[in-house]
C-alpha cells in the first residue's frame, strides 16, 4: 500500500512566485484610518466645542 501524504515534487527549475511585499499597502491604509480619526475629533470639535469649553472651565 502506498500512503498518499507525501508532497510532491517540484521539478522543471520553476521558482514559486515571490512573496508580495505589503508594507505600502499598510502604510497607506494606516495613514488614512489617522486622517480618518483627526476630520472625526476636528468636526466634533467644531459642533461640540463651547459645551467642551464650558465644561472645562475656560
């Protein structure tokens, strides 16, 4: 009996497909989520901002 678990081999001299290199991609998405986070504490700044001024005292 064989048993069918062994990989096989990989001949004819093809190389796998290098490896992607992702890092632009997460800089860039997480450049984006901070701008995201900064419009979202600016614009609640500006609607909210004298109830926050009052409530600190200023």
């Amino acid at each position: 009996m064989s048993e069918m678990n062994e990989m096989p081999e990989v001949s004819g001299g093809m190389n796998p497909a290098p490896k992607k290199n992702n890092t632009t991609l997460i800089i860039a998405i997480v450049v984006v989520v901070l701008l995201c986070c900064c419009c979202v504490v600016g614009a609640g700044g500006w609607v909210y901002g004298d109830q926050i001024v009052q409530a600190l005292g200023m």
